[in-house]
C-alpha cells in the first residue's frame, strides 16, 4: 500500500495475527488492510471470532503482528515499535 502522506493518521498494511489453540494454528485476523484519513473516527464490525479484538490489541500495541505493518502518524510499528507506543 503506497498511502503515504500527511493526510493520513492511520494506515494498516496485510495484517496477520497467528495463534496457536488446542494444538491447532488458526488466524483470527488474516491480510487486513486499510487507511484512515486525518480528521476521521473508524471501527470495526464483524461476527463474533472474526478477529475484531485482536486486530484492536495490535493497533494498540499491546500484541505483535505475525506479518504486515501498521504506520501510525508516519512511524511504523514494525521499524519502531517503542516510539508508537
């Protein structure tokens, strides 16, 4: 994703979360991307299970990502994870 700019607060590139359960690897949060303009609120609706919490636990920076990157203001989590926080 090439969104790059001033004119956006928030951009979420091919996130992926992976997680293990019962001896089983399954994805709650699988390739979500997307971008909020400056000047925007955003949520996320979905099914129960559909990944809503986890995907909120990485923007928040309190879980990591097992692929993609969130770029918040310009900083991405991935290259500098302590200055998003």
């Amino acid at each position: 994703m090439s969104y790059t700019g001033p004119e956006n607060v928030l951009i979420v590139d091919g996130l992926k979360k992976d997680l293990m359960y019962r001896f089983t690897k399954f994805s709650p949060v699988k390739d979500l991307s997307f971008v909020v303009p400056i000047r925007q609120c955003f949520g996320l609706v979905g099914a129960n299970g559909a990944g809503k919490s986890t995907a909120f636990k990485i923007l928040s920076a309190n879980v990591v990502s097992t692929a993609g990157d969130v770029v918040l203001h310009g900083i991405s989590m991935v290259e500098d994870l302590k200055k998003v926080q």
